[in-house]
C-alpha cells in the first residue's frame, strides 16, 4: 500500500466525528423523547384519576363478555357470513367453541361456533335431550336469570325450551338457527333489546367428554359507551386520542383523533423518514396492533397497565414521517383496577428535529472530513513525489554491475539543500553514493592494476625459479625428490600468469565492448553463421540451430554478439556428453530479440542460478596441474554484451530436467544523433 492511501486511511480516522454526533443525537432524540413519555403519562394519570372521582368507569366484577358494535345487518340464519369482520376478536366458549356478541337497534346478537367431530344428536323437547349435545344460555336481568337449553337433532331453525321458571321480563321460548358441517355446529339467535340483560350465561356440552350438562359461563355484559366517551372528551387535552378499556384490553370508550396534519416544518419525505426510522429512531413499535377501529387491544403495554404499572411506548405512526407516544395507565379505584385508560398523541416534530440536526452535523462532519482528508492527500502527494525524486535518483545513479553513470559530476543528489527530514535522507544517499562511486571506481581498476603490479615479480619468480634449475643441473646437485616440488613452483607460477593475462584481457575487453561500434543487421545471418562455424568444433556432439522465417533486425554490434556466443558454446561443451545434442534457436521478442543455446547435461544448482554472470564464478571442476585454470570469466562477458544491447543475460533448467538453456535478450543499442 502506498504513503498515498495509507494517509487516506489516516484521513478516515476523522468519521469518528459524525459517529460521535450521531451517537450523540441519538440520545438527545432519547432524551426528548423520555421527556415527552412523562408529561403524557403524567397527564394519563390524572385523567384516570379524574374518572374515578367521578365514576365514569364502573367497577370490574371479573369476567366479563364484550358486545361489539355490529358491522351491518345480520341475519339470524346461523351461518358466519355476517360475523367475517369481527371473528378476530371472537371470545373463548369452553375448551372448543367461540363466542361472538354483537348489537345494533334491533337488539343483541349471539353466534357460537362449537368444533365437535363427534356428535350425539337430539331436540331441544326430546326427554333425552339433556344427554345430547347442547347449548345451555343464561338470561338476567333485574329481577333474575332464566336458562334456555338449545338443542336440534338436524340443521335448522330450533326453539329453545326454558330449564327455570319463569322470570319477569324474560321470554319463555327462543327462535335460534342450527347450523352443523364436519368440524362441528354453529348456533346464532338474536335478543330484543328490551330485555334489559345484566347477564349473559353460554354453556357447552360435550355428550362425548360428560361433564355438568346445566352449566354455563355467566358473565356481565360490557360493550363501547357514547356516555363514558362524552365524560373523557372533557378530560382529555387537545390533540391527544384517548381510549378506555378493559384489563383484558375490550374498548370502552373512545374520544379524540390523532393529529396527523404537518405542522409549521412541513411534513418529512420519505428519504428523511427513513433515515429517522433506519438511523435515529430507538424501538419503536409497529403500528398495526394500535389501530384506532378495532375492539380490543392486545398488546404488552395495555396487558401491564392492566397489572397496575404505568407503561409509555413509542410506536411509528400511520402517517409517513410521524411517530406516536402512547401511555398506558391503570383506572384504580380501592387498589383494585377497574380498567386501563390509553392516551396517544402523534408528533413530528421528533423526527424534524432529529433529521435536521443529524444533517447539520453530517454537513459539517463531512465538510471537515473534505478539508481534512484533501490537506493530507496534497501532502501525502508532495511526499510521495519528493519519495519518487529519490527513488529516480538512486535508480539511475547505479548500474547492474554496481558502477555509477556519472550523476554526481551534472550536479547534486536532488533534494539536498531541503532542510526536513527527506533532505537528511537525500544527504545520507549522496554521501553513500559518493563512497559506493569510489569504492566501485577502485574494484573496476583493481584488476589492470594487479595485473600490472604482478608482471614483474611474476617474471622474476620465473626467471629465478628457471635459473636454480639450471645452477643445480650443472652441478647434478638436484635429487629426484625434489623435481615434483620443482614442477609443481613453475605449475603455480604458469597459472598465476594465466590469471594475470586473463585479468588484465578482462579489462582490454570491458573497454572494447564500451567502444563498440552498432550496426543494423539481421540477426538470422549471425546466429546462422556462429552455428556453422561451432559444427566443426563440438566433435561428436549434435547442434541443431533453429531460425524464424522472416528477417530479424536490430541495431547491435554483431562482433559482441558472436563473441558472447561463442562463450556460451565454449561452456556449454564443458557439461555436454559426448554424444549429447546441443539447441541454438533465436527468437523475435518485444522491442528485440532472444536467443538461446540448450545443452544436454547436469542442472544447475538453485543457489548459482543468480551469480552464474558475476565475475570470477565457475561452476567447472578445478584444473589438473598443467591445463588452463578457470577463471569464470566468459558468462561475465555474456552479461556484458546483453547490457551494452539494453538486455539481460539469464540461464535456467529445461523443463523436462535434460539440461540447461542459457538466453540472451537483447533491445538494440542506441542510435548516435549527427549534430549539423
């Protein structure tokens, strides 16, 4: 990674600034929000306070059967067509039925539907009709209850026969339908509204599971009240919507509409809507089980303000952007609860505050990011380009072989003369340069050197060496014995000679290639012409020379080239069998050309694979006392010729472990301009 992106990194230290903001208006938005959930549950407490003072709410008696309001018409026909809107809110019947109640004008409605795959059949006059599967309904009133047994051995209409005597005010039989599938049967009837019932008893029974075959559920009667919803409208304060219930959540009373209209701020869109609810908004709670139209509310907040405990929740509201408060408190009386009253009050000006201020913040976050991170991008770019001028510098100022080009006598190291710590560091290159330069000055002249210096005592070694041979011959004073040791001072004499020479032609020969002069050539009639030439060298051994069909060009020094051929052959021969094959091919590559020699024979060792083209580096086995050392010097010419050509020498194992390859990628040396 470069210094560019590390400091851009760097730079994106500064988003802890908006996280910060944004976890900080969060809990403002808390904040408010908790303060609003007091006032209003502040405010629920004392309305219910208030309707207990003046006895709005009438004591719970325990359980209760809630009355809905009808839908529309109902026809007593004992199908649940007419009861499809209110069968959510249908009550429990026993441990298989449920009740549904419902009112209008024309009077109280009941339809129970009982799942019994089993059924034991019979009228509601039969003597047996007791034993058989039946409904048992309770009717109270002022002046008493009366049952009704409710019975039919067949679908149909029924007359249900009293079970008690008579009671004033209540009817002696009931037109009722009975309807049955496989799943069981279903009875619906209705009664006069001038009844004036208190109680309502439903019993079932099983002919299957026995049980008491005269019980039944009785319970108070309860259902909405315009009166009760009069008194709370004068309780509740302006924009708020307030509900009464029951513990068990059956709507009592109901006064008040959420304010949903946008106030002086506007209405929020729907992209600032979803950031508020997405990135500000803390647990707010679905909508859908507060519905303003339904019976009865069943949630937690309602179940534990029936418990006695104020609860306040926070809910989204119906209306896009809007959020609702709810708070629930218990209606108490004698510390008992006598129901739950619900007050809820729509706001948007929660959410206009908390976008607005999460915007203002991001802008000025962001802002400061933009600055921050565009200063350190500007820096980091004059870094990396001050980094770059360096990096050029020393590129440029050395060479493969470890010699430098020249720059410090066109001027200065760039950057020397900049006071900061990338100028101490363009200084410490220069002064490393200055020494690498002469240290590498020294080793380049070393050999001539050595090679001058060595002559002379060399020949006076010689000449010494052949004088005493010749002084002790005459006087036959040389024993046998010592004529190996004899041999073996003028062996080490022709061989420090041998190095002498090759170190001082080393250096006529780095000279020569420097001065060579190119010429535009076809590459073909050079290799073609080294590979005829070697056919008659290699004895035994098989050459095969492998040329493209079109010309090859490029601006060389032919000579060079033949010449380090000829060294890569001369050391190939070396490792090559005697009846091994050798593989001379030239290739056209990108901006120039390669070319190869492959020989059968050993691999190369992995750790010599990089120094094969140094200087005085021979993997050749040491000489027998009277050959020619090896000084390992002619891949160091290979690797001087492909550089004076702008390429590379390299050498590697074949594919197929046979032997080696060495390859000379050459550009082409540069062409001399003409000044006119």
């Amino acid at each position: 990674m470069n210094l560019r992106r590390k400091l851009l990194l760097v730079a994106l230290c500064t988003l802890a600034l908006p996280i910060a903001g944004w976890l900080y208006v969060r809990q403002m938005e808390s904040l408010l929000r908790d303060g609003q959930a007091q006032a209003l549950l502040a405010s629920a407490g004392a309305v219910a306070r208030s309707l207990v003072v003046t006895g709005a709410v009438q004591p719970e008696s325990g359980k209760a059967w809630y009355v809905q309001q009808a839908p529309g018409p109902i026809t007593v026909d004992g199908y649940g067509d007419d009861w499809a809107p209110l069968t959510p809110w249908s009550q429990s019947l026993g441990r298989h039925g449920q009740l549904l109640l419902a009112a209008d004008d024309d009077g109280l409605y009941l339809y129970a539907v009982v799942r019994n795959t089993r059924r034991v059949r019979a009228d509601a006059n039969d003597a047996n009709a007791l034993a058989a599967d039946h409904l048992v309904l309770t009717l109270g009133n002022a002046n008493g209850q009366r049952r009704y047994l409710l019975a039919s051995a067949a679908p149909g209409p029924l007359t249900a026969q009293p079970l008690d005597p008579a009671v004033d005010g209540l009817p002696d039989l009931l037109a009722a339908q009975w309807q049955e599938d496989g799943s069981g049967y279903q009875v619906e009837l209705r009664l006069p509204s001038a009844l004036r019932l208190r109680v309502l008893g439903v019993g079932v029974y099983d002919a299957a599971a026995g049980g008491d075959r005269m019980a039944s559920d009785t319970r108070a009667l309860l259902s909405y009240s315009d009166k009760l919803s009069g008194e709370l409208a004068q309780l509740v304060p302006d924009r708020v919507q307030a509900r009464v219930l029951t513990s068990q959540g059956w709507l009592l009373a109901r006064t008040g509409r959420l304010n949903t209209a946008p106030g002086a701020d506007g209405q929020p869109g729907w992209f600032a809507s979803l950031i508020y609810r997405s990135l500000l908004a803390n647990q707010l709670e679905d909508a859908s089980p507060w519905s303003q139209d339904v019976p009865r509310l069943d949630t937690a907040e309602v179940r534990a303000a029936g418990t006695g405990k104020p609860v306040g929740v926070w809910r989204s509201g119906e209306e896009r952007g809007s959020v609702v408060l709810a708070a629930a408190v218990p209606i108490e009386h004698a510390g008992k609860v006598d129901g739950v009253l619900l007050l809820e009050q729509a706001s948007r000006s929660v959410p206009l505050l908390a976008n607005k201020a999460l915007l203002g913040l991001l802008l000025t976050s962001f802002g400061v990011l933009l600055v921050a991170g565009g200063i350190l991008l500007a820096f980091a770019t004059r870094l990396s380009l001050r980094l770059g001028r360096l990096r050029n510098a020393a590129e440029r100022a050395q060479l493969n072989d470890g010699r430098l080009d020249g720059l410090f006598e066109q001027g200065r190291f760039p950057m020397t003369d900049a006071p900061d710590e990338i100028g101490d560091l363009a200084r410490s290159f220069e002064r490393l340069f200055e020494v690498v330069g002469g240290y590498t000055d020294y080793l380049r002249t070393l050999a001539s050197k050595l090679s001058h210096e060595l002559n002379t005592p060399l020949a006076i070694v010689k000449s010494s060496l052949d004088n005493l041979e010749h002084t002790l011959q005459e006087r036959a004073a040389l024993p046998a014995e010592a004529q190996p040791y004899l041999a073996r001072a003028r062996d080490g004499v022709a061989r420090l000679g041998a190095l002498v020479r090759a170190m001082s032609e080393s250096s006529r020969m780095e000279r020569s290639i420097t001065t060579a002069e190119p010429e535009d050539v076809d590459l073909r009639d050079v290799v073609r012409g080294c590979a005829d030439a070697y056919r008659a060298l290699i004895g035994t051994r098989r050459l095969d020379c492998v040329l493209p069909d079109a010309p090859l060009r490029l601006h060389c020094a032919p000579e060079l080239i033949a010449q380090a051929l000829d060294k890569l052959l001369d050391n190939a021969l070396s490792f090559t069998p005697e009846h091994g094959w050798l593989r001379l091919s030239l290739h056209s590559a990108t901006d120039g050309a390669e070319i190869e020699l492959a020989n059968q024979g050993p691999l190369l060792p992995e750790a010599m694979q990089g120094r094969l083209f140094d200087s005085l580096v021979s993997l050749r086995e040491k000489t027998t006392p009277g050959d020619a050392p090896h000084l390992g010097l002619g891949l160091y010419v290979v690797r001087l010729v492909a550089e004076r050509h702008g390429g590379v020498a390299s050498a590697r194992n074949l594919d197929d472990g046979s032997g080696v390859a060495f390859s000379l990628r050459l550009h082409g040396m540069p062409r001399q301009r003409l000044s006119g």
